[in-house]
C-alpha cells in the first residue's frame, strides 16, 4: 500500500475530503488532496488549499499565542488563573460532568470533595491536569450565561492529580490571552501567530475570506441546529461562542497546519520565526504531566506509547494535537517530520475509529517512506 492507497482508501468510507502535507528536513515531501469538500452542494473536487474546520487542532495556535505571552513576560505559565480572573476563586465542589458524546449520561472522575479554584494554573491548564470538566453543555445557555457558568464552574478531581482533557480550560485560555492583550482572541491568534509565521490562510469564520467558497470542506449535519454545518465551526460550544474560541474554531489549509508545526520543530533547533525562545520551546513538548498511557507537554499531546496507538509508529519524542472533525499535526523532532492530515470525518459522523485507524495507517507510510 502507498500513501496514496490509504488516501483513496478513505474517501466515502472515512471521510469526503481529505488532505495531506508531509514535510522532512524543512522540505515539502508530500501534498495530496482527494474526494468533494461538499459533494451534496458542489461536484468540486477538494484541492491542496481546501480549508478544514480544525477543531481542537486550535488549541496548539492558543497555546502558541500564550506561551508567546509568557516569553514577553505579561504572564508566568505557574501563575494561577486568578491572576487573570479575579473571580476564579473560593471552594468549589466537585462532582461529575455531562457525557459529550452520550446525552443524558454524566462522567464522574472524582466523587466528593472541594477544590480551591484561586491555586488553579495555566500550567494545570496546559497539561489538562486543573481539574476543571472536559466539557459542559455550554451552547444550550442563554449567550449572557455562558462566561458566568465556566468562570464559576465545579471541578471533576482535585488538580494535578490526573489528566483529564478539557476544552472548559482552553476556553478559559482564550479568554485570559483576550484579558492580557486587550484585543479579540482572533486578533491575537492572527497578530502573534498567524501573521509572523506567514500562515495566511489561518481564520476563525472562513466564509467570505476565501474566492472560491465551496472550497470550504463540509462536516456533520448538526441536529442542534437543523443543518448540516458548512463554513461555521462545527464545535457546538465554539458555536455558541461567536465561532471564535480557544477551544477550536480555526480553520486553515493542511500546509499552514504544517507550517506551524515545522516553526515548532524550527524553533527546538535553534532557529526560526516562532515567537518563543527555544528554551521554552523544548519545555513545551517535554512530558509535564502523565495519567497511565496518556503524556501531556504544554498543550501539546506527546507520542503515546501504546503499541496500537496511532503515534506509535513515529519517534518517541513526537508532539501533536488532533481534533474531532478529522484533524491532526504531528511533529516527529528525529526524523525531522511534520505531518498535517486535514479531514472531514464528521461529515459521516461521530464513530472515532475508522479515523483512529486511518491515522494509524497513514503514520506507517509516512515512516516507512520517510523513515
């Protein structure tokens, strides 16, 4: 099987659209685009410039933006939340959260207890270790409701004493680099990020800044609102934000994706345009946190080591994200890799696994051409 097998293997199974950009050594090795971006509206087929809805793929542009923020010196990466929300204090119970994927269904890590939210950090944030709920059902409240509910949000565990992934504390994330900057999270992504590293085509609410609209690939149809979800975040709580959130709401091209993946990996060698110092860089996406298999750097996943993972077979010092509608970037630092593989697996539904092993088998060629 070559890379384009599991590519065409994918289209009508996996996803409708799918590109893939592979970079070695600083080089672009690879670019493919296969199937329709939006094949119930256009007969287009999906090119190399196709915009994604990156989902929790945004999360590693907050997390740059805000570590650019500490390289200045506006923030410490120990510092509590407090520091930036003054109201994110006091005991606060903890209890079980609502169940993302099954309505009706809740998730208790921890049962009992209090936890003093003042001593939470954006460190705890970073590594998913706060303690705070992976999620809240946050796009059924009233809009004037929505800050208030995760500013006084309970707790799941007692910090630091797990790693539970939550997009509760990347919004909280977004909201402080709003706080210290003064300026709309997009701003600050587009000023801090985006801009300097050249990635042009990276934007929270695409419609209208691209030519050719339908080169925007569809996801899922949303029973929430009536629709299937074209050019609007497909993240219901991001929605319900304006479309613009720390948690996921950015959309982009697979080679911008890569583009900031090659500026990390630029920047642990020592040069580059990123925004950080190379010290701080290299804390970045070294283990900061661990709950059995799962391995946490500053807002970046760190390579599983999980035979069957679909991380597995690139080099144990792989860092990346990836994100529910079909996204992810890994960065491979011993084989000089940066591969960005932008989906819409959405657009069939919310079944993880045919993703997880397309991933899996894309990880395999790319090492095994590559390697």
């Amino acid at each position: 099987m070559t890379l384009d097998d599991v590519l065409h293997a994918g289209v009508g199974r996996v996803y409708t659209a799918a590109v893939v950009h592979v970079r070695r050594g600083g080089r672009v090795v690879y670019e493919r685009a296969v199937g329709q971006p939006n094949p119930e509206a256009s007969p287009a087929p999906t090119r190399v410039d196709t915009l994604f809805d990156l989902a929790s793929v945004t999360k590693v542009f907050t997390t740059t933006a805000f570590l650019a923020l500490v390289e200045e010196g506006r923030i410490e990466v120990d510092a509590p939340l407090a520091r930036v929300f003054p109201q994110f204090t006091g005991r606060r119970e903890i209890r079980g959260y609502e169940d993302p994927l099954h309505p009706g269904k809740w998730i208790t890590v921890e049962s009992g207890g209090q936890v003093d939210a003042g001593r939470v950090t954006f460190r705890q944030v970073l590594t998913h270790t706060s303690g705070l709920p992976a999620w809240r059902p946050l796009y059924t409240l009233p809009p004037d409701a929505i800050r208030p509910t995760v500013l006084d949000t309970f707790f799941a565990y007692r910090p630091g004493t797990r790693v539970v992934y939550s997009d509760i504390g990347l919004i909280l994330l977004g909201w402080a680099l709003e706080a210290l900057t003064a300026r709309p999270l997009d701003r600050v992504v587009e000023e801090v990020v985006s801009r300097p590293l050249g990635l042009t085509s990276v934007h929270f609410r695409p419609v209208g800044r691209t030519p050719f609209e339908e080169n925007i690939a569809a996801t899922e149809v949303c029973p929430h609102r009536g629709r299937r979800v074209w050019g609007e975040v497909h993240d219901e709580n991001a929605w319900a934000l304006g479309g613009i959130a720390g948690h996921a709401g950015l959309f982009a091209t697979a080679r911008d994706v890569a583009g900031l993946g090659q500026a990390w990996l630029d920047r642990l060698q020592g040069r580059g345009d990123l925004p950080l110092s190379t010290a701080l860089a290299r804390e970045a996406v070294q283990e900061q946190a661990r709950d059995g298999d799962v391995r946490r750097g500053l807002g970046w996943a760190l390579r599983s080591p999980l035979p069957e993972g679909f991380t597995f077979p690139l080099g144990e010092r792989t860092f990346g994200h990836s994100g529910f509608t079909g996204t992810s970037l890994y960065v491979d630092p011993e084989r000089e890799l940066v591969i960005a593989a932008l989906t819409n697996r959405v657009y069939f539904g919310r079944d993880a696994a045919p993703i997880l092993q397309w991933r899996r088998e894309l990880h395999e060629q790319v090492v095994a051409i590559w390697g």
